[in-house]
C-alpha cells in the first residue's frame, strides 16, 4: 500500500526520467534545433502585418507573466535564430541560463521554473506571406485619397461610436463613419486625444488592422472593442524652472530663491 513516483537524477542534476508520456525529459535541457517551424496563418499577411504581430507580443508579454530580463533574451535569441545564426541564439539562451525540454523556443523555462512560451509567428514568417506592395496609398500618408475619404463620401456613411481600449490602459469612444479606413480613424483620434497615427497600431480580435481597409469591411459589432498600442507614450508635463517652487505652500516662495526669505519674528522698537 501506498507508492511514490520519483525521478532519477544523474551527476549533472538533470532529470533522467520523464513523468508527462511525450518521451521527453522533464528538467532536461535540450539543445536548440535548427529546423524553423512552418505554419499557415489564417489570413494572408504582409511583412509589415507580420512585424506589427509580433511588436505587440514583445510588448506585452512581460506585462503579464515572467522576467523581463528573460523576456529580452528570449526576444534576442528568437531574432537570431529566424536569422539562421544558430550559434548566437544558443549562446544567448545559455547565458540566461534558459532551458528548452523540447529543444525549441516555443516552450522555455528559466533557472526559477517559470516557464515561456513563444508563439510561432515569432520564430518564422507563414508560408502565405504576401508581398507588400509600396506604391499602393498607405494610410499614414495624410495625402493618400484611400486614407481620407472625400467629403462626399464620409458625408453618406452612417456615423457610429467605435469603443477603443488604449494600451496606457483607457477605454473611449471615437466618432467615426462607416466609409472611414483605419488611416482616417488614426487621425480623428489624434484629433481627439493628441496621439500621432505614426505611433498607433490597431487590432481587432487580434489581427491587425492596415490603413487602408474601411470601417464597414471590418465587421465589427456595435460591443466589440478594438485594441490601439501606443508604441510612444505621451510627453512628461514639463517641470518648473529651476529657482521657483509653486506658491501657496507652506515655506514656500513664488519667486526667485534669492528673494525668499526665512519666517522669523519681526523685531519691535521699544
């Protein structure tokens, strides 16, 4: 009655038995394979789509789960290994002291336990890329036709709120009409709230959206929400100059410093 599963350990430390059937060594650390993952993605997508993808894993995976620091080398080693420079991407991962039971960066683990998964879209590109073409009308182009609609046409297009979820973390509406791409809706919202169409990048049920598609090819219900990173975070309130303090505090002096005076009894003439 009664019996324990253990694991063997051999002189190195490492895990000799597996305990989860897949016939790969739990705790073991593998070396990194060089073969790249392939997959499809569910739409055709171009370079810039693939790049915008994965700038919003690497910008918000460490915000929920993990180190940063490994986050960074994973990032690093991901970046070198779609680069085929095996060697540098297993000696990043080597001095960060991170461990592949598979021998692949989808799933990694740090000297603490916790464990990393990266998706695949980060490691190699789809096998139904497209290409990208530079001479059609982009969105961030304020001269592009295709980006701004003409007044003619926005003024037939039914005007609707679109709920949008920043990532500084604040829900809003945004007035917007159905014939408007996402090129134009970037700018009604700079209009609104001050944030450059450059710096914005927008999902929705994440897929990311390009400048040139319309409101109404996107389908979206009147309670979806779509996600707007902001790749730069707005400007710090400047400061004030160096010799004044603000008024109206206690010991505190509205001019300049040598004009401030310490409170003190006033001496009275007997």
């Amino acid at each position: 009655m009664g019996g324990c599963v253990g694991s063997h350990h051999d002189s190195s430390g490492s895990l000799n038995e597996n305990s989860d059937g897949t016939g790969v060594a739990l705790g073991r650390n593998q070396p990194l394979k060089r073969e790249r993952p392939k997959w499809k993605s569910d739409y055709p997508m171009t370079e810039g789509q693939l790049r915008s993808k994965r700038d919003e894993f690497w910008d918000t995976a460490p915000a929920f789960e993990g180190r940063k620091e490994i986050w960074d080398a994973l990032r690093a080693a991901a970046s070198a290994f779609e680069s085929s420079d095996h060697m540098l991407a297993q000696a990043i991962l080597d001095g960060a002291s991170i461990t592949l039971p598979h021998g692949a960066l989808l799933e990694c683990y740090d000297e603490l336990g916790n464990r990393y998964q990266l998706p695949v879209y980060c490691l190699s590109p789809p096998v139904n890329m497209i290409e990208e073409h530079s001479d059609e009308p982009d969105g961030s182009d304020p001269d592009s036709s295709m980006a701004d609609p003409s007044g003619v046409a926005a003024a037939t297009g039914g005007e609707c709120l679109l709920r949008l979820r920043l990532s500084t973390g604040r829900d809003l509406r945004l007035a917007v009409r159905s014939v408007d791409t996402v090129g134009a809706m970037k700018r009604r919202l700079q209009s609104q709230e001050g944030v450059a169409p450059a710096t914005q990048r927008w999902f929705f049920s994440g897929r990311p959206l390009t400048d040139r598609l319309r409101l109404d090819q996107l389908n979206i219900s009147r309670d979806y929400v779509v996600q707007v990173i902001i790749s730069q975070p707005p400007l710090a309130l400047s400061t004030p100059p160096l010799g004044r303090v603000q008024a109206g505090g206690e010991g505190q002096c509205a001019g300049p410093v040598d004009d401030c005076r310490p409170a003190g009894p006033v001496p009275v003439d007997y």
